[in-house]
C-alpha cells in the first residue's frame, strides 16, 4: 500500500473514530475511548488527551485510563494535568512509570530533593537507568556533595553507564565551582562518547575558559567543529581568542542537573526507542528548564518525526530570537509548516531567516530548496546564488548547491547553463550519484553526448543499485540509444523498485513497445496513468501524451511530435 493510501486510510479510520465519538451521547466512554486510541495511534498528543480526558470522566477509576490520559499530557509538556492523573493512580494502589515520570518532574521542579530522594529510595522512581543519577543530582541538591559524588561513582560502576556517569559527575562538580575537577574527568578516556555530543563539548569549552585555558578551548573548538562554525560557536570563538572568561551555563543547580539526566537519556534512546517514549525524557527536560534550547530542538524533530507538524512549529518558536541555535530553530519550524502544507508561512519564515542570518548557506539553501518546490525557479536560483557567495574559498559542501542550482536552471529551460552547474558540481564531488544519474538523464532527454551519460549513468548505478531513479535512468539512456533489448531488463528492475511510479511505468511501457511487446506496453501505460497523482510518485509525467499513446500507439505519437521514428521495427504482439 502506497504511503498515500495508507495516510488515506489512517485519516478517514479517525474521522470515523471522531465522527463515532460525537454521535455517541455526552456520558458514553465509547465513543471517546475510541476517538482516544485512534489519536494515539496517530501520535496526536493534543486529541489524546482531550479525548482520554474525557473519559477519564466517565470511568474515573480505570488504570489504564488514567495512564494514557498522561501519557497524552506528558507529550503536550502539560506536567501539572499529567501529575493530577498520576497522583489519582497512585491513589488507587497503581504503579505506573508515566505517572512517576510525571510526579518526578513536578518533584524536581519544585526543587523537593527529599521526597525525590524517598521515592528513589522505595524503587518509585522512573527505572534503573535514571534512579542512580537522580539519587546523586539530588543528594547534590541537598547540599551534600561529597555523598552526590560517591553517588555518581557507584552510577559509573553499572554496565554501560561509565560514560553517563562520567559527564554528569564533571557537570555536578562545575556546577559548584570545581572546574578543575571537571575537567580531570574530562581528561580521562572513561567519558567516552559522551564527550562527542555537541553539548559535552560546548560544557567542555565553558570549563577550559573558567580555569584560564583559552587557547585550549579554541584548539577544542577547531579539533571539533572544523572551520565552518555555526554563529554560536563563531561567537564564543572569538571571546576566547579575546581572552574573555566564558561563563558556566550548562548546568548551574541541581534542578538543571536532573534536567541534563532527561536529555542525555533521550539522546542514548533516539537511535533505538520509539519517538513517543523518547520524546517523554525530553519533555521532562524541557519543563525543568524551559531554557534548554538542545531539549527544544530534540522535541521538535522528534514531533516532525511523528508528524505532529503543528506541536514542532510551536515548540521550535519557543528557541529565543537572540539564542545562537535561532536560526536551526526556524529552518526546523519552516520544514515543520512546509510538512503541514502551509507553504505561504514557511516561506514568510525563511524570507525573514534571510534577513538576519543570510550570511549562512544552510539558510540561504533551505530557502532555494523550497523555491523549487515550489517550482518558482528563477528564486530558487538567487537563493543558491547568495548561499554560494557565503564561501569565501571552494568547499566540498558545495556540490550539493550547484547541483541543486543546475535542476532549476534545467527546469527553467536554461539547459547550457544547467549543464555548467552540474559539471561544477562533479569537480567537487565526481562520484556523486545524483549529479551523475541527474546530468546523464538530462543529456538523454536533451539528446547530447549520449554514450558520455550512459557511461554516467552506469557510475551512478553502480553506486546505487537500489535506486530505482537511477535504474530508470540507464534503462531510459539506453532506450533513446535505440538499444532496445538491453533496456528492457533494467526498466523492468526500475518498476520492481518503484511499483507506483508514474513515469518509471510510462517508460517501461514505451521500452516494450519498442521491442513489440505492444499489449504489455498498453498495459504499463495504463498503470502509469492510474499512478498520476500518488503520493511520493514523480510528478514529471505528461498524462495526456500517455492517453494519446494509448489511443494511437507510440510510433504515431512520435511522428504527431516530429521526433524521429524507433529504429527497429517489432511487431511481436
């Protein structure tokens, strides 16, 4: 099933359940029990939970109620609607980790390091891998730093928690004062990967400044992030080579402590957990600090990731104008509006992004990217023209915007300037399988250098057998050869690869027409025509010259276009 059909299929199953819950009568709990499970089977936090809120009323005393109906809340951010349920379970003799989650953060929040330390201590926490540093960051938050610490250090003995421990251990003795410390930890190889996160590093570089290691900072800076630094870093780089002394801000309480937990424990689950489960850590982080720019960037792609597209909008506004990840921030919430359909304010986003960081490729870029989705061309291509003028010497990552440059050029009918602009890209990267597949395919439809992009086309699949653009490709190069029966099997692996492709079908059928397999021609083109429009399939399809084929043939379409006749004649059907 088709990722549009599918989509179909899940949006009309919840109209049903929606539409199942306002006939039902105010009192029935079917109706927005029903409603309730489809909102979550959708990842739609905000139906969820008003929908199992509502019947929460109805069956106030039912556990599982009770656990989704915060669960739904923890993922909206609302701590204070998602605790009341938790207290109503533990109130009714339930254990629920969601409700512990939530009474954890309100907990913390309210800096109640006892109680914190109580629940831990009668295995009411939120599992083994946040009791150890919790106990510590709270023992911490009690003022008793020398237990805290042996806290971290029995954390650090768990199988595969030394890296954890290690950075939190250096964060608890930074956030006191005792940068020299932290920095010893920082020095030995039991931090491990944790080191490598672009927030360890950041932490990493505040410590170096506060004990007068400058220069050591900046090489840190350098070593990590190479010559292309984000504003942020820029900024911070160059108060350093001033000999400004940065301040420590990572962690500064032990609240910001349990908050840093939540994040680096959603950081280790994004690679491996579901988006929902991983995004409850980092919620909690967030409502800890609401000044966690890493946990409202984390939330935001992981909201786009379950197509929430109006939760990460909202929660990606929340990064502050002045804060140095601004502008990921905005690219993130354009491409979360773009995703929602709403085109008009994803590009009022990026207009006014250009405005304040046009001196950035990446934004210049975002905002050429969606000015050829949008097929106006000739603004894609000043938007490529500014993010190209940002380099001030040749740079791998150009390839990717005189590539991107060359298909709106191509589509705005300038062919030899296209053509400029794809060779460009290939100095930079040669063996780049779309420059190559894009280049050889349009040398094919333009009829020039034909066995030159074959031969890159062939490049380009040997790269990326499993693309079937790129199989198309060949297929197709090698049909406008007029080596007919060589393209047949590799037009046929195309159509293997993409089922639903419109053009790849139209293709296959004109491959077979050739070879006078004219009843499976027509039937290919049929197919074609019954995938225009699909989700995901190409819209470089012409569905009326496919009518024509069918009505006529091939051959008679070629003549009606004055383009020259198939060079073998086949008339096996």
């Amino acid at each position: 099933m088709s990722g549009k059909a599918y989509g179909t299929l899940r949006g009309t199953v919840l109209a049903l359940a929606l539409m199942a819950a306002g006939a039902a009568s105010a009192e029935s709990l079917s109706g927005d029990y029903l409603a309730a499970r489809q909102a979550s089977f959708e990842g739609d936090f905000k139906a969820a939970a008003l929908y199992y809120g509502e019947a929460v009323k109805h069956d106030p005393e039912n556990a599982d109620l009770l656990e989704r109906a915060a669960l739904s809340n923890i993922g909206l951010g609302d701590f204070v609607r998602a605790e009341a349920l938790a207290e109503r379970l533990t109130a009714l003799g339930h254990t629920s980790q969601i409700g512990q989650l939530a009474e954890i953060a309100v907990l913390a929040r309210a800096e109640d390091y006892a109680e914190l330390l109580k629940r831990v201590e009668e295995d009411r926490s939120a599992g083994p891998l946040i009791d150890g540093l919790l106990k510590a960051w709270a023992e911490l938050g009690r003022g008793d730093v020398s237990t805290a610490l042996t806290s971290f250090d029995a954390v650090a003995k768990e199988r595969g928690l030394a890296g954890f421990a290690a950075y939190h251990k250096a964060m608890a003795l930074a956030s006191v004062g005792d940068f020299e410390g932290a920095e010893a930890i920082f020095s030995e190889p039991a931090a491990g990967a944790m080191q490598m996160t672009r927030r360890a590093v950041l932490a990493r570089i505040e410590i170096l400044s506060q004990i007068d290691r400058q220069a050591d900072a900046v090489a840190l800076i350098d070593d990590a992030f190479g010559p292309q630094l984000d504003p942020g870093m820029t900024e911070l780089r160059g108060k350093l080579d001033a000999g400004e002394t940065l301040p420590f801000d990572i962690v500064t309480s032990a609240r910001d402590g349990i908050a840093e937990v939540f994040f680096t424990i959603a950081g280790a689950l994004a690679s491996e957990s579901a988006e929902d489960y991983t995004l409850l850590h980092v919620r909690v982080a967030e409502y800890l600090r609401p000044d966690h720019v890493g946990a409202l960037l984390m939330a935001g792609e992981l909201l786009e990731k379950m197509g929430q597209y109006e939760l990460a909008a909202a929660t990606y506004r929340r990064v502050p104008r002045d804060d140095a990840a601004f502008h990921v921030a905005e690219l993130g919430r354009s491409d979360a509006l773009r995703a929602e359909g709403k085109m008009d304010a994803a590009v009022e986003v990026l207009e006014q992004l250009a405005d304040t960081h046009g001196n950035l490729p990446a934004v210049q870029s975002a905002l050429g990217d969606l000015m050829r989705q949008l097929e106006r061309y000739g603004e894609a291509i000043e938007a490529y023209d500014r993010a190209l003028a940002t380099f001030g010497e040749p740079d791998p990552a150009q390839w990717f915007l005189y590539y991107a440059r060359g298909i709106c050029k191509e589509r705005d009918g300038d062919w030899e300037a296209a053509e400029t602009d794809f060779r460009a890209a290939l100095e930079f990267a040669p063996d780049q399988p779309q420059v190559l597949n894009y280049l050889g395919y349009s040398m094919v439809e333009h009829h020039v250098n034909l066995d030159e992009a074959l031969e890159m086309i062939e490049r380009a699949v040997e790269a990326e057998p499993q693309s079937g653009y790129i199989v198309d490709s060949l297929g197709w190069a090698l049909y406008r050869l007029g080596r007919y029966d060589e393209a047949v099997g590799h037009m046929e692996r195309a159509a293997e690869l993409m089922a639903v492709d419109p053009v790849v079908n139209d293709h296959l059928g004109d491959v077979y027409w050739a070879v006078g397999r004219k009843v499976e021609a027509r039937f290919q083109w049929q197919r074609a025509l019954s995938f225009v429009g699909w989700e995901d399939a190409s819209d470089d399809v012409d569905p009326e010259r496919i009518r024509r084929k069918l009505a006529v043939g091939l051959d008679t379409v070629l003549a009606e276009e004055g383009r020259p006749p198939l060079k073998v004649a086949h008339d096996a059907d």
